[in-house]
C-alpha cells in the first residue's frame, strides 16, 4: 500500500496511474492506492494465443464488441465470484468513478456475446480497463460462459495495438495472464516506461460511450482475409441469419498459417452510435 484518500476522483485517478498506483479497495469510507513489484505487462506483439483457444477462436461462433456496455460490465465483475476472495473491491463508489473515466474517454469496456440456439446474441463475458496514451492498464475480467473473457482479450489486444498501445498492465501474473505471455519487470523500470507511453499520443479512438466498434464474429464469418462480416446486435432478423450460418460455417477448417495471419491483422470497422451505450448488453444479460 502507497496511500489512502478520502474519494476517486478522476484528476487522482488518472494521476496515480501514470505512476502505477491504483486503488484497489476501500473500507469506512477510506480507498487504498496499491502498486505492485515486480509488475506484470503482455507487450501486444508477445501476445500468446494456446492451441486450445486458437481452435475456440477459429470455430466458436461469438462476437466482440468494445464500449457497448461498460456499466454492464464493471457490474458483472463486481458480482463475479473469485476463489480466495469474500466479497468484491468493485464497491459502488469504485463503479461510479470508473463509469466516469469512462465517459471522458479513458476508461474502455470489451464485450463477448454468443448466440443462443434462437440466435439471439448474450453477453458472455468480457473485461475492462484504463488508457492513457499508449498504455493499456487492464483492472477485471469476468465470464458467464466458458472461454468468453478469454475471447475478448485475444480479440481487443490486437485491435488495441492497430490504435496505438505498446503496453499493457495486467499487474499480477496470475497463471490466466501468463498463458496470454505476460512477463513480471521491475516496478522501476515499469515507471519508466509508463513516464515514456503516457506521454505519447495515441492513434485512433476506442470510442466513447454510446459508440459502438465492431471487432469480430468469428473466423467462420470471414469473407476475405483481415475483413469480417460485421451485424447489428440489435437486429432480431440478422441475428437468425448469424446463428444459421455459424451453425453451417462451424464444418469449416482453417489452417494454423490462416489463424495466425488474422490474429496479426487489424479487423475492426466502426459502425454509428445506436443510442445509450449498455442498451442491448442490459437486455441480454437479464436472461443469463
């Protein structure tokens, strides 16, 4: 533990990342700032996708947005039960503060749905985090269903990369991030480098609430390599047709050299704002 304070506000917030603190609990209206040493990063380009979950990627049907539903998401992991833990961190103070960061634009939600035997797609799982120029600080991850959080991690770390960052913090390497291939470094030199990458400017936009990215079905949706099929989540019609064609399109076999040529490609394609943000995720996650 660095410090305590009294609130979470967003100057604080984004204050104490730049240095590598964060907070990561609270008690009688108290919130500690921790840092961790060594720290654990992934740097986008050592990203390591396992055999199992390549297969997952190439054949499940599934798709990933970004910002869809950050409230929706900082709310499940609140609630997603950890083995060694009583109860969350993820107070509603902490909900509220990074619901805000989000609305300015630095905090950023991924979310993972799967189709349901009707087609209607469900939110499945997915993760949050902070960005800070060209640092991606990852805080919490949740699934309702097998091999979902894994899913929007290995789709956004590339799209994240295509926008700019050259690092993310995953701060403890637990075994689940050190299968994605992330390494401990020195907290010293973990400063360094955030002092270097905040300061840089990042390249794109993740979108702001209420905007919403597209990164991907699935490998089976492909009509041309780094080019996916992209349908709106809220359409009950393209929703038949994604299930229908995903049930078909499951038969198919890409080779390891085509998997590894997407993973290395950019896939993503904006689509306009339909609305506030969480609309369609809220609705789906009721019936989980």
């Amino acid at each position: 533990m660095v410090g305590i304070s009294r609130d979470l506000d967003t100057g604080r917030l984004l204050s104490a990342y730049r240095q590598g603190i964060f907070p990561w609990f609270s008690e009688d209206g108290w919130f500690f700032w921790h840092t961790i040493d060594p720290r654990a990063v992934i740097v986008p380009e050592n990203l390591h996708i396992g055999r199992s979950l390549a297969k997952t990627l190439r054949n499940k049907p599934y798709r990933v947005t970004v910002n869809q539903c950050f409230e929706t998401v900082i709310a499940h992991c609140a609630a997603f039960p950890r083995p060694g833990q009583d109860g969350t961190w993820i107070v509603p103070e902490f909900q509220a503060a990074y619901t805000e960061l989000h609305r300015l634009g630095h905090a950023h939600s991924f979310e993972c749905f799967y189709p349901d035997e009707t087609g209607r797609l469900k939110l499945a799982g997915g993760f949050y985090g902070v960005q800070i120029g060209r640092v991606f600080y990852g805080e919490s991850m949740f699934a309702l269903e097998p091999d979902a959080s894994k899913i929007a991690f290995a789709r956004a770390v590339p799209f994240l990369a295509g926008l700019g960052i050259e690092l993310i913090d995953c701060q403890q390497d637990t075994l689940h991030m050190h299968r994605f291939g992330s390494k401990p470094i020195p907290f010293a030199e973990f400063q360094t480098t955030l002092q270097r990458l905040n300061a840089l400017p990042f390249e794109g936009s993740v979108g702001r609430a209420g905007s919403r990215w597209n990164v991907g079905i699935a490998a089976s949706e492909m009509s041309d390599l780094g080019h996916f099929t992209f349908h709106d989540v809220e359409s009950a019609s393209s929703q038949k047709r994604i299930a229908k064609r995903s049930s078909e399109n499951l038969k198919m076999k890409f080779s390891d050299d085509l998997f590894k040529r997407l993973r290395l490609t950019n896939q993503i394609q904006p689509q306009p704002a339909h609305g506030r943000s969480g609309r369609s995720c809220a609705r789906a996650s009721k019936s989980t």
